[in-house]
C-alpha cells in the first residue's frame, strides 16, 4: 500500500510540473508577463469587459500580466490597463479546449503595484 501511495505521489508531482507547477485548485503564485494567447484570449470577452466599465473614447486597454488556476479548465486572472493610472482585473474561465471562454469575474480600482489575487 505504501508503494501505491508513494508513486501515486510522485504522479500528481509529474503531472503538476508537466503543468507549468500549476497546482489543481491552487492560483499561481507568480504573475506572468502577457503573451498572445493571453491577449488573444481577453480580446474574445473584451466586449464583456467594455460593457462594465465607463469608458470613453481613446481609453487604454492592455493586458499586462496574469495568473491562471487548474479548475475543470482554466481561470485566467489578468491585470489589465484602462487609463494612465487605472487598472483592472479579470477573471476569464475556458475550458481545456478554448472553445468554451467566458467573464466570470471583474474588479475595478487597481493600480499597476497591486498584486493580482482571486476574484
């Protein structure tokens, strides 16, 4: 039973590096740099977003890091710029596939040094 339990462990340890050291449940704990598919990602519920927010004309909206949690998919906490000094966050669930991307969460008045947490 012990050597069960042993690699069983050991497993979900592979399993968890093969994932980035993303851990089942857990949020990341380090925020990432934007990529594109991270950007691509925002942009397909960027008009959920816009209809939350009073935005006028000329508003920035840049996606500048994120973190991600293991769920049956994935959530997606992105800090993302709106004005020189305004921030948001996000929280995007998708599904394994990303045929499935939706705003599940959204958090007004954040600036650029405030640590990007669960929604």
């Amino acid at each position: 039973m012990a050597y069960l339990t042993l690699g069983l462990c050991l497993c979900l340890l592979g399993f968890t590096e093969a994932l980035g050291g993303r851990r089942v449940g857990g949020i990341s704990q380090n925020a990432q740099p934007v990529d594109q598919e991270i950007r691509d990602l925002v942009d397909r519920v960027k008009g959920d977003i816009v209809a939350q927010l009073p935005l006028n004309d000329g508003t920035i909206f840049e996606p500048i890091s994120y973190k991600t949690q293991l769920v049956n998919g994935i959530n997606y906490f992105v800090k993302i710029k709106i004005g020189a000094n305004s921030y948001i966050h996000v929280k995007i669930y998708s599904n394994f596939m990303k045929t499935e991307v939706s705003l599940t969460g959204l958090e007004l008045g954040k600036t650029a040094e405030d640590a990007i947490n669960y929604i």
